[in-house]
C-alpha cells in the first residue's frame, strides 16, 4: 500500500469548531485554545474567519484574535472568506493562507454564501489572484464535495471541472470537503484518486466530517490516493451552519492516534493534543449551557 510517510494535519478548531456554539465564546479563550493547539505542534492552524456577524456570530471577533495571537512565523495562519468582503478582509490582516469557500451545488452556494457556482468561482479566482500579489497563499475549498444536503449526491465530473479550473488559476492546494459526513470510502478513493492522476502537481487537502462515523476511513482512503494534507478538529467540534444535518469535524486526537499506530509522522504532541481537546470541549461546554 502507498501511503504517505508523513502527514500534515491542519488544525480547524478555533474557527470550524466554534462557529455554530449557541453562544459567543469570549475572544480569550479562542486565544488560548490557538495557543495550545501551537504548543502541541500544529503549523497550520485554522485561526478565524471573516464572514458576516450577523450570520455567523460567533467569528465577529476575528480581527482582534488574529491581532492578539501575532505574526507567528512558527505556524501558518488561516482565515475563511466566503466572498469579496471577507477576502480582502483576510488580505488586510495579513494571513498566512486565506481558504476560500465555494460550494458545488447551486443550492449550497446560495445557502452558504447567496451566490451561483459560476460567480462563486470567479470569486475564488480573484481571491487567488488578489492574495498572490500580496505573498498569501490560497486554499480553494470546495464544499459539499461529495454529498450535498439540498441536492444529494454530486456528480464528480463536476468537481473534477471545478477542481481543473482552480488548478489552472493557481491555487495552492484545493481542497475537498465532505461537509455532512456522507461520503464513503470508496467514493472518497475514486475522486480523490482521478483528481491526483489529473493534476499530480496540485496540493490536495480533505476536511471530512464525522456525522457517519466514516472519517477515519475515509482519510485513510484519500492516502491511499496519495493525499497528505487533512483538517480535523480538537474534540471533534464544528459543523456547518448553512448545512443541516451536519456534525463535527474529525476529532484531531483521533486522526493522530489513527497515524501513530501506521507509523506514519503528525509532529503532534500527543499529551499536549490531550490538553488542547479537553480544553476545545470546555469551551464547547460552556457556551451551550451561558
């Protein structure tokens, strides 16, 4: 089996994990759990996101963490960005990686950011160009990958169309989401596979969730592919708001004792990822019971 030797695995907590709490986390806390999660090894870590407070309340502090926590040149910085707004936004704080979100579907895209595909990826094409100019990296997101909670299973020729545009527009790494947690194995094998032998030069990242209890596997799938980049999330928080039905993330903790057993390298402090996860599940705690 041709699996990877070392994974990188990006950590989503601070921004995917809290975004649908019922209520606002104080900007201290997303401070120290980004701080713990850099004391445990992660070199990229999905920070913030600049979307719109009134639809996502919960990241309305996200200039003041990126400014609290500092140019780090140990970790790689992340904001989300859904439109035009968000990005230059992201441009503006002087992020290390801006992840731009489109959906595949038409129905997604309206719901997640009241847009059309199409406009949604010549959004990503000017995020990609606007963000080169000023030295920041680009990951191309596609939601709903594989599954969409509006219009069910996605065709993959039409991922594979996207994914041939944002490679050609200079993405550093595109990344499939398999936003309600739907996708299988096989599915996962088979597209991320034909991506791979399309575009062998392109970065690939898979950010699965775990509404199935399939991640693991499907993870395992994608390296199998010959993917090494995966998101996951400290104690398992996150979800999609515009997206019922699903679940958290991966658990981080999960991902790397999964990796561990094969042999295969995280960086990741074991005992320090412990901390940070208990911690993540405090946070979770206490903002459903506020």
């Amino acid at each position: 089996m041709n699996l990877p030797k070392q994974v990188e695995i990006v950590e989503v907590s601070p921004r995917d994990g809290l975004q649908m709490l019922p209520n606002f986390v104080p900007t201290a806390d997303k401070i120290k759990l980004i701080e713990m999660a850099k004391s445990a090894g992660f070199r990229r870590i999905e920070a913030v996101s600049f979307v719109s407070p009134k639809a996502v309340p919960p990241m309305a502090d996200a200039g003041g963490i990126l400014a609290a926590i500092g140019d780090d040149e140990n970790i790689d910085e992340v904001a989300l960005a859904l439109n035009e707004k968000g990005y230059k936004r992201a441009i503006e704080a002087k992020v290390d990686w801006i992840c731009y979100v489109m959906a595949a579907t038409e129905t997604m895209s309206l719901k997640n950011a009241n847009t059309t595909i199409a406009d949604g990826l010549a959004m990503t094409k000017n995020c990609i160009a606007d963000a080169h100019e000023k030295g920041i990296k680009v990951r191309a997101s596609i939601a709903v990958t594989w599954i969409c909670p509006y219009e069910g299973e996605v065709p993959k020729e039409r991922i594979l169309e996207i994914t041939k545009e944002l490679s050609e527009a200079g993405a550093d790494e595109i990344a499939f989401n398999d936003t309600v947690g739907k996708a299988t194995p096989n599915d996962v094998f088979e597209l991320c596979f034909k991506a791979k032998e399309m575009f062998p030069e392109q970065q690939f990242a898979g950010h699965f969730h775990d509404t199935n209890f399939t991640a693991l596997a499907n993870i395992y799938a994608a390296m199998t592919a010959g993917w090494n980049v995966f998101d996951s999330s400290a104690g398992g928080l996150g979800g999609c708001p515009f997206s019922p039905g699903a679940s958290g993330n991966v658990a981080t903790e999960k991902v790397v004792w999964m990796m561990e057993k094969m042999n295969i390298a995280t960086g990741i402090d074991a005992e320090k990822l412990k901390t940070t996860s208990e911690f993540a599940k405090q946070i979770e705690a206490k903002a459903k019971t506020n």
